[in-house]
C-alpha cells in the first residue's frame, strides 16, 4: 500500500528544498525553497523517532558526502543513499550514463562494488518528460537529458540490477504544483519492485490520489510542502498518522 517516503535533499553540504528545473551549476538560477539550519542527521534522527522508514538521501552534486553519511549513520538501515544503505555516492546517476548514454558496463561495476548484492542498490531514474506522455533520464543535477527513455522496457532492464528505484519527475519538483499523474499511473503499470515518485506532492490528499492511480505500489516523496522544510500544504505529524494506520 502507498506510504509516505521521508526524504533528505543535500546540495553544498546543507538540507535544502530546491526546485528541481533551475538546479544548474549557476548560482544565480538557482532557486530555493527552504534552507534548513537544522544538519542531516536531525532529519534521520527524526524519521527514525517516527518510524518512518524507506527514506532516501539525495545528494545534489558535490559538496554533500560528510552530511550523507551522518545521516546514514544516525539511523543505519533506516535510510538508504542512491548506492545502498550504508554507502554515501555521489552522483551514481550520472555515472550510469556517461556523456548522456547508458552504460551497462558501468552499472555492473557498481554491483560488483556492493558485493553483487542488488539489495544494497537503488536507481534513481529521475527524469524529465518530452512531448506528449514520454520521459527521458536526466543528469548532472537533472540539466541533461540522457539516451534512456523511462518506459516499460527500459524498467524491466534494469530492475534485475536493484531492490528500488526512486524517480523524481525533475519539472515537477519543487514547484508545489501537483504531481504527474500519468507518470504514476505508468510506474504502477512496469514496476515489479518497490517505486517512491517523487515531484509536485502539495498535499495529505496526494497521498490518497497516488494510493488511486497506483493501486496502492508507488509510494509517494513530498518535500517542499512539508512544515518540517519550511512548508506550510502538509503537516509532518499527519503524514506519520499516514503511515501508521496502515501498519
């Protein structure tokens, strides 16, 4: 069943909630919506205190290794990075996809680095969508589009590789806008392995709308939106009673 996926946004070292389409190497474009004074591992700290488990640690270019690994740390197992749940790396989307186009050969080395066990990988297909309907990979702080269409094809290739994926829908992120309905509804229909979405959530009721779409197998990332980011659409206390009525 859907559930809430706690979340811990690193960009320069710090907590943040960025919207995701001016994240670019240009200071001046980037627009953020909260800069928490709090360090990563109050937000583990929290989420483990509240039992929500499952929760991801992005790291959004350099800058970010000692706070991903405080994080981990202070809630090992309860919080997992791009490569794993105890092993903080930076960028393994990018390094997927050199100069844009998917490397299988690139991908088994990450597997052989975590001892073959998928269990200790998730993949963060984010993305961002192209004409009507289509979603494309996107890299280097999602500013570059990839050679690998998210689609039913694409997800059946590499779901023998990891445990998860986790896909930000990079145009909706941050913006508070709604998420991507049909994204979801399509993840429901070609993942076989647990999915989080990430992108737009504003709202409990996107809970509910995701739970809708997906039939209850994509869980659902909200970050801009929440009190405890300096949002004001969704109480984090809520979001807890969320998940603890389905436990």
């Amino acid at each position: 069943m859907t559930k809430l996926r706690p979340c811990i946004d690193l960009h320069a070292g710090q907590v943040k909630q960025i919207v995701g389409g001016t994240l670019d190497s240009s200071t001046d474009a980037l627009k953020t919506n909260h800069v928490s004074l709090e360090p990563a591992g109050h937000f583990a700290r929290l989420y483990r205190d509240n039992d929500l488990r499952g929760g991801h640690v992005i790291m959004l270019g350099p800058k970010n290794d000692e706070a991903a690994t405080e994080a981990l740390a202070a809630w090992p197992g309860g919080c997992r990075s791009e490569a794993g749940s105890t092993i903080p790396t930076r960028g393994i989307t990018s390094f997927l996809f050199p100069e844009g186009k998917f490397s299988q050969e690139r991908l088994d080395a990450v597997l052989r680095s975590l001892d073959g066990d998928k269990q200790k990988l998730v993949i963060d297909l984010s993305c961002r969508k192209r004409g009507e309907d289509r979603w494309f990979v996107a890299m280097n702080k999602w500013q570059t589009i990839t050679d690998m269409e998210v689609n039913q094809e694409t997800i059946k290739q590499l779901e023998p590789y990891c445990c998860e994926f986790l896909i930000h829908a990079a145009d909706n992120e941050g913006l508070q806008k709604g998420i991507d309905e049909t994204l979801v509804q399509r993840l429901a229909e070609w993942c076989s392995i647990p999915v989080t979405y990430a992108g737009g959530g504003r709202h409990l009721e996107d809970l509910d709308l995701v739970a809708k779409l997906s039939g209850g197998k994509v869980d659902l990332t909200i970050g801009s939106a929440l009190d405890c980011f300096g949002g004001s659409g969704v109480k984090f206390d809520d979001c807890v009673a969320w998940n603890n009525k389905l436990s």
